[in-house]
C-alpha cells in the first residue's frame, strides 16, 4: 500500500463526499455520529500524528548538529526524542492503514435521478374479518 498522507486522505474523503473538507467538518458537528465523524476523526489523528513526526525530527536534527556537543544529558534527550519520533511514525502508519481500508471500502452513492420513479407506499393491511355475535361452544 503506497504511504498515504493527511492531505491524500482529505482528497479521498472530500472526493466520497462530495463536499471540501471545512464543510464537511462543519456539517459533521451538528449531525449524530457516524461515519464522517469517525473518518474525519482519523484524518485529525493522521495530521497530528504528521505534525509530531516533523516536530520531532526537527527537534533531533537541533541535538545532533554537528557543531554541537553531545553529552550524558543530551543521551537522554536524543533517546526520548527518537522514542516520541517512532511512537507518532506507529500512529500515522496505523491511522493511515485504517483509514484508507476504511475509504476503500466504500463508494460514493450515485445522485438520485429526478426520471426514477419513487416507489410506492405499501398497500395497506386487509381488514381483519368482524368477529362473530355469538361464540362457539
């Protein structure tokens, strides 16, 4: 499976939807949850779980400069930070696994057509027959 990104997983999503991701997400506020919600749940955790990789990597890159000394102190700081790095490496890869098996899974519906015919209501139930004056022995 080709690594997806937050903004791939949008694209997918606005494209099922038929609608740009904002108003998705407005809409999806004032509706019960369901499967929007739940998709558009994922893509924040995608995102966020993005956005920490970059953080960290950024923040390894600073405490491995070449020009910079690394100490007993900063062992400590370059572990926690490689440790934080492959904990949001393992999110963004399980969100985004989850989520595109999610999208593949379904299919946008097809508009409805104004020449289809609407189905007609159910014809009613036959009256049930008039129960008998007088009882059976």
């Amino acid at each position: 499976m080709p690594h997806l990104t937050s903004i791939d997983i949008a694209g997918r999503i606005e494209d099922l939807y038929g609608a740009p991701l904002a108003d998705l997400e407005a809409h999806a506020q004032d509706q019960p949850p369901g499967m929007l919600s739940a998709l558009l749940g994922m893509h924040d955790t995608l995102a966020l779980a993005e956005r920490s990789i970059d953080f960290h990597r950024d923040h390894l890159a600073r405490l491995i400069h070449p020009e910079r000394q690394i100490g007993p102190h900063e062992v400590s700081h370059l572990l926690d930070g490689t440790r934080r790095l492959a904990e949001a490496v393992a999110v963004r890869e399980a969100q985004a696994t989850s989520v595109a098996a999610v999208l593949q899974s379904l299919s946008r519906a097809p508009a409805p057509t104004s020449a289809s015919p609407t189905p007609s209501p159910p014809a009613p139930a036959a009256p049930l027959a008039a129960q008998s004056a007088t009882h059976s022995r």
